[in-house]
C-alpha cells in the first residue's frame, strides 16, 4: 500500500518533470519567433521613422499597432474616469 502510494507520487513528479520541461522548451520557441511577429516589425519601423517626430502607423500603413491600441484605450479609460469624478 505505502509503496504503490510512493510509486504514484514518483510517477506523478516524473510527468510533471516532463510538462515542466517542455513548457520551458516551447516557451524557448515562443521567444525565438516573436521578433518575427508583425506588430514587432511594424513598432521597429516606426521607431526608427519616429526619430525626427512622432511617427503614426494609421496614416503610413492604415492600421494600428498593439501598442497605439493600447494607448488609445489607456487615454480612452482616463477620460471616461475624469467624466466621472467631476
């Protein structure tokens, strides 16, 4: 009985052992992929074409990237939240 429960808690720490390091392992893939997501691509060129001024990716590409969205929302939220309070 105590060593079926200590086999079960063996196998058991051995699978998540297993999951762990694949986790990790994907997450490894994850990070060498991201550079090639679009958003990252459109935010280094904006980057470097914002160098003079400020640079929008509505008027260049017609559409926004996450972080533009991200702003606007943020700006969007405080409004709504001085609406609020005054």
């Amino acid at each position: 009985m105590v060593t079926e429960a200590f086999e079960d808690k063996k196998s058991l720490i051995e699978a998540r052992t297993i999951l762990y390091t694949r986790r990790d392992e994907l997450q490894g893939y994850i990070d060498r992929i991201k550079p090639l997501h679009p958003d990252s691509a459109i935010e280094s060129i904006c980057e470097m074409l914002s160098a003079d001024r400020e640079f929008n990716a509505w008027f260049a590409f017609g559409f926004n990237t996450k972080k533009q969205k991200r702003e606007h929302w943020d700006k969007k939220n405080k409004s709504i939240e001085n609406a609020a309070t005054n």
